[in-house]
C-alpha cells in the first residue's frame, strides 16, 4: 500500500472515540460508532509509524497504539506476515472493531453458545468472512470468538479497538464432542519495542 493521506489521523480518532465513551452508551450502540471511526482511520496509513508496521517472524506481531486512561477502550495495530493466524480466541467479554490498512484478513467467526464449566464452553460456527483493505468489522459477546488469518501474498496489517485493555483472553481447543471446546486462560502479550 501506498502511504496514502487523508488528514484523519490517530490523534482524531483518539478525541472522537474518547467523547464517545463518554457519552455512557450501550455496548451495543459503541460497537457501531467504533466500527464507523476505525473504518475512517484505516482509509489512509500516514498516521502508523514505522516501527508499529513491522512484523514478527514468530508470529503476528501486536504494537500498542493507546490506551485510554480510564480503561475504557484501547487501540493496537496487529501486523501478520501471509499465513499468519491466531488460535482460536474470546475477548474477555469486551466489544471489538476492526479495520485492515493493508492486506487482507480471513476472520472465522463462532458464536459462544453455552459456558458448560469454568474451562469448557459450546462454540457454534457462524460464518466465515474476508476483510480487505480499507474495510472494517465488529464483535460485540457472545459472538466475540474467532480466528483471524492474513491472506494472499503481502503482509496484512490490521487496527482493533477493543472496550476496555485486553489484558487476557480464552484460547479454545475442541474436544471429542461437535461444538465443545476446552477454554484456556493466556495474557496478553504486546511486542517489545526495538
């Protein structure tokens, strides 16, 4: 992708998605608005620099870009070499939006149906949809699970804002039976900076 500028900038994004929580609304109602203010951000990537464009060769590679003070949403670019994916994961119990600056994203989604115990949960399939460039989507429990994928042959780079600092999520591994699925704690990890 070309750097490409439109004058929005993460700076703008930060002050409008900051009046937003302020306003106190639903989560449903600040899922919408931040899908609406993550879609005008990734219109252009003039605003990401360089060091939070860089992959890892391990895996995706997670650059923090703002946290707000009073942990009501943060803001991270992910950056994935081609082939690149997640586990299957939650996301604590927030709402998420997502848009792609470059590349193209595969997101499977699944529906968390029932929590059976403590560590064993019923996931349905929902769909399975592929985020290109400049496009966004949104999450909102308990249809927050999925797995993400960088497809094609360049490396994707994509902006979350979740509802509060995802400092831990569940990773589900599927047992024996159709649906069900072993729920295993794991903490968020950033990339260092270099």
């Amino acid at each position: 992708m070309e750097h490409q500028t439109n004058g929005y900038t993460l700076e703008d994004f930060v002050g409008e998605m900051t009046a937003i929580v302020e306003q106190n609304k639903s989560d449903d109602e600040l899922v919408v608005d931040a899908e609406r203010l993550v879609g005008k951000l990734v219109q252009s990537d003039s605003w990401l620099p360089p060091a939070k464009r860089k992959p890892s060769n391990d895996s995706y590679a997670r650059h923090s870009l703002y946290c707000d003070p009073k942990d009501r949403f943060e803001v991270i670019a992910l950056v994935w070499k081609p082939g690149q994916r997640t586990g299957l994961h939650d996301h604590d119990g927030t709402w998420g939006a997502e848009g792609v600056v470059a590349g193209q994203i595969k997101a499977e989604n699944f529906i968390q149906l029932e929590e059976i115990s403590s560590n064993v949960v019923k996931l349905k399939h929902s769909n399975t949809i592929v985020i290109s460039q400049q496009s966004t989507g949104k999450l909102l429990p308990p249809a927050d699970c999925h797995i993400l994928e960088a497809v094609g042959d360049q490396t994707a780079i994509t902006i979350h804002v979740y509802g509060k600092q995802l400092r831990k999520f569940r990773v589900f591994s599927p047992l024996a039976e159709e649906g069900i699925y072993l729920a295993e704690e794991k903490q968020v990890e950033y990339t260092p900076k270099k």
